[in-house]
C-alpha cells in the first residue's frame, strides 16, 4: 500500500467529530452515489458504477466519547474503493477533540485525512491530489493551521509591494514547515496562453491540488518585486513564473535557491493542469511524512475501548496496529531519503537544461553563420562566381522549447514540409510537462524533431549513403542526433518482434499515403531520456522514401512502449 496524500491540522471547530462525520457522509453520499444511510459507527457495502467502471465500495466509521480522558471525542471513517482493474483506493478521515487544559482553555480539535493506494499503480507518474473530502474539511473550518502558521483553503491573491514583503518575510520564517506554491500573475505571459485556458484557472486548480498541504499564493507585479528584493534574485519571482518554497528558506545563501523550484511561465501556462501537477508531484511526498501529535494515541485508545471485538481480537487489532506503526516510520524515514535524492536529481537536470540551451544557442548561432554564407555564395553566384554556390534558403526556428508540449507544437507550426506529427501520436505530453526534467526533455525533443526534418530535407537533396543512423553518424550536419544504442535504436529486439502484444503496441498512426490502412508497425525511435523509468519519452518514427517525408507515430512516455525488461 502507498500512501499518496497526507494532511494533518488543527482547527477551532466546536464538535468537531460531528463536523467531520457530516461532511464525510456528505461527500460519500454524493461522489460515490452511496445512499444516505451512513451511520457515525457501522458499516456500509455497496457497487456502483462511475462511468464505465463498477466500483466496489465499503464505507467503514466509528465514533466513541468519554468524559474524563485527554481526548473526549474522537471519529474515524473510511472510504474503499476497489476497481475492476484491481486498484484499491482507501481514503481515510480521523478527527478528535482534546479534552480542556487545566486554565480552562479548550483543548485542540484535530483533523487528518489520509489517502493510500494498492495495485498496478505507476507511482511515479502519479500526480498526488488532495481528495475533495479534505477541501471540504478546510473550508467548514474556522481556523485551520498546522502549529502556529495558517494553513489556507483557498488561493489567496497579494497586490502591492507592502503584500509582497510580508510574504516574503512569512516564507523566510525559520519555523515555517508548510510549503507555499507562489504564482506571479503577469500580463505579458498571460497574452501568451491557450484560448480555452485563464489564469485564475490554473491557480484555483493548483489550490485544489495541495489543499491541506501547503498553501498557494498569486502575486501581482508590484507584489512580485518586492518579493524578489527583499528574498534576493536567487529566490525570487518574475515573468510570469511559480516558485515552490520549501521549509529552512535561505536567502542569504544563493545556492539554497535551487531547492525552491522555479518554472517559467511557458512551462505551465499552456495547460490548466500543469501547475497543479507540478506542485503535487514535489510536495506530495513531503506531506506523507507528516506525524500525528501525541494525543493521537489517546484517541485511538478511546477507539479501541469501544471495540466490541473479543479480548482475542482485540490483541490481534493491536498488534496489527503496532506493526503498521513501525511500517509507517519506515515508509516516512524512506520518503525522506527519496526527497533527498529528488532534490539532487533536480539539480542535476538544472545543470543539464543549462548545458543543453548553451548547445542549443550555439547550434542557432552555427545556422545564422550559415544562412549570411549562404547568402554571400549567392551574391557570389549573381555576380559570375561558379553556380554551385547558389543558396538554397533556410528557414529560422526557435532554439529552444519549454516542455514536451511546446516541442511538439513547434514541431508541428515549423516543420510540417518534411515531418508529419498526427495528433494522436501525442501521448501523455501534460504528464510529462510536470516532471523535474520537463525542461531538459523539451530542448532535447525539440533537437531531435529538427534532427528528423534534416534528415527528410537531406534525402530531397540527394542524401544516398545510408538511413537516419547513418546520416547522423557520417554527415556533419550541426542537427545531427547522438548515433549510439543509448539514444537511437533503428530496430526493436527479437523478442518485441516475436511477442503479438509488445508489437502491437508498436502499430502506430500514419498517413495513408504511406499505407493505407492509417497504421505501420514502427521500429526506429529515438530515446530523449535513457533515465526516467517509464516516463521516458520515446519519439517513433518512420521515413517515406518516395516524398522524402519522416511520419512521427507516437511522441510520449515509454509505458505505452513496454519491452520484457519493463
């Protein structure tokens, strides 16, 4: 079982286990179609089903009180959803009431809300997502916070320098512990969006994401400044970017700065749900690690009290309790260590993103070098110099692309004449945008996009010694992509060709021009990443001698390629 999404949260709700037993039943009821006979301690069975899919579902809740133990109330429900494809959702709700201090003061209300998976799940291309359930909890409440910092239900929009400078002193708070996900609204990157897609989309949809686990914030211009003067560049804001602020901010130290990432606007801007994505992706395994306080153990006592097992199964419950205690210390001593090689591995791609725009400028800078010899050998030509210096134009590209999506619509705006990208080829690219490397993986699919057209547009001129493998390794040209097996693969194996399943995956969409049928079976594809598991993006392609044209049959991750080591 993989625990995907955590919140735990004070709150100042008066009969709080009643609150959270209403909205429970509530979202219960209404999400899952389950009719409205959930009881505050019972169970519930019932298959229903959402859209195409029937769904098993099992609602279990208990509630106890007492009057003289630390905790005088406490509630616990469970929603289980199993699939016919054989996943098992478990969202679970805790909440107590802790009994008052002895000033007279009330004690703390607590809420927790848990979401786990078991199954055929790829958890690393899962983008953690706050349940609905836990946005309703936050906004019944009336003070929610984890310790002293508030914790928002909403996005909360900041104008004006005097906002932008107390955020910035919130953010660099050396207790802060809850992440804040920053959006600078500006005018510019916003004339640059999708038709279909607004900004208070994307961040109303980022707010829903990590709602419970950390906060998220839209800055105007002014706002954004003097965010960035009083945090120092290295941690700033600007353009249209978000920013991920971690815990233990630094702004005296430059270097803390790569590990509040930073995206550029044209990374998450061209797709509602990029953001969302993006910031689930970071600051869900964060959240899993989260303790309980220490009343929780009272609460789950006052729970087990009221047991009405035998003294045998109640011994049973117990230990199976303990075990899944020390499991979870194990699964959170873990999660951290993964945080930690996260964190490396994004800065590692930051290096490789800049290095890949320096090859990139300097590829642009070959071809503008080009075109003005071309154009001199022209000139040449006009004036009596030997015809064979007459040029032939070249068209001006961008030099790089932001994600994946960017590349394929660069692809697909530029190159059309000699590269054919159908739509349906593009698979998963918004998934793929909100990964650490999406920066990286873009430049590089956007270089092999104009590898393939320089292919195609070599063989219209003549290019005879051999196929795309061979033109990069032998021709010199600057857009020639890296011919060795780690980055290019002209055929699949034996086993592939052998296995009807792994081949059919590869019977891909092409024109019917090429075959009539509007499909191929394609071998050739490029390897963006050899990293990357089984979000890996692979471009498969096939080359039409007769127009001298590369069709393009799938751009997106490798699980929709499995061979027999995947």
């Amino acid at each position: 079982m993989s625990l995907v999404y955590r919140a735990i949260w004070q709150d100042d709700i008066d009969s709080v286990c009643t609150t959270v037993s209403d909205v429970f039943r509530t979202w219960a009821s209404g999400k899952k179609n389950v009719p409205d006979t959930i009881p505050d301690s019972g169970t519930v069975q019932r298959t229903v089903t959402i859209g195409n899919d029937r769904v098993d579902i099992e609602i279990h809740s208990e509630r106890a009180t007492s009057d003289g133990d630390a905790v005088t109330d406490v509630f616990r429900a469970q929603l289980i959803e199993t699939r016919t494809n054989g996943q098992r959702w478990h969202t679970t709700v805790r909440s107590w009431q802790e009994a008052p201090s002895g000033d007279g003061c009330a004690g703390s209300a607590w809420l927790w809300v848990d979401v786990e998976v078991v199954g055929e799940v790829d958890i690393r291309s899962l983008a953690p997502k706050a349940p609905i359930l836990a946005r309703e909890l936050l906004q019944a409440g009336s003070n929610p916070r984890i310790g002293n910092e508030r914790l928002l239900s909403r996005a909360e929009f900041l104008r004006g320098a005097d906002a932008g400078e107390h955020l910035a002193e919130e953010l660099s708070h050396f207790d802060r512990t809850i992440p804040f996900v920053v959006l600078h609204k500006d005018f510019g990157a916003e004339q640059r969006m999708s038709e279909n897609v607004t900004f208070d989309q994307i961040v109303g949809t980022t707010a829903n994401a990590v709602a419970g686990i950390a906060n998220v914030v839209c800055v105007d211009g002014a706002a954004a400044y003097a965010l960035t003067e009083a945090l120092t560049e290295s941690h700033g804001l600007w353009g249209g970017a978000l920013r991920i602020y971690q815990k233990d901010l630094d702004p005296a130290s430059p270097s803390d700065g790569w590990r509040h990432r930073y995206v550029t606007s044209d990374r998450y801007l061209t797709n509602r749900f990029t953001a969302a994505d993006i910031a689930g992706r970071t600051i869900g395994p964060i959240s899993s690690v989260r303790r309980p306080p220490p009343s929780f153990a009272d609460a789950k006592a006052l729970l087990d009290q009221q047991s009405s097992g035998s003294a045998t199964d109640a011994e049973l419950l117990e230990y199976a309790d303990a075990q899944l205690q020390i499991a979870e210390e194990g699964n959170a001593s873990l999660l951290e260590q993964l945080r930690q090689v996260e964190e490396d591995a994004q800065a590692q791609a930051l290096d490789l993103e800049e290095a890949l725009e320096d090859r990139l400028r300097a590829i642009d800078q070959s071809e503008k070098l080009a075109r003005q010899v071309a154009y001199l050998e022209k000139q040449l030509a006009e004036l009596g110099g030997n015809p064979v210096f007459a040029a032939r134009s070249a068209l001006a590209f961008p030099d790089t692309a932001s994600n994946l999506s960017r590349a394929a619509q660069l692809a697909q705006a530029h190159l059309s004449d000699r590269l054919i990208i159908p739509t349906e080829a593009l698979r998963d690219l918004p998934l793929l945008d909100s990964t650490n490397t999406a920066g990286a993986w873009g430049n590089l699919s956007w270089l092999a996009f104009r590898s393939l057209h320089a292919f195609a547009a070599a063989c219209a001129d003549g290019w005879d010694k051999g196929g795309f493998y061979e033109w990069c390794s032998n021709s010199g040209h600057p857009l020639v992509w890296k011919a060795s097996p780690q980055k290019l693969a002209m055929k699949e194996s034996e086993t592939v060709q052998k296995n009807g399943k792994l081949k059919q995956c590869r019977v891909l969409p092409v024109s019917t021009e090429v075959d009539p049928s509007g499909s191929l079976f394609m071998e050739a594809h490029i390897k963006i990443a050899t990293g990357g598991g089984n979000l890996a993006p692979r471009i498969y392609f096939h080359f039409h001698h007769p127009t001298c044209t590369v069709h393009v049959g799938f751009f997106g991750p490798h699980k929709y390629m499995p061979n027999t080591r995947t």
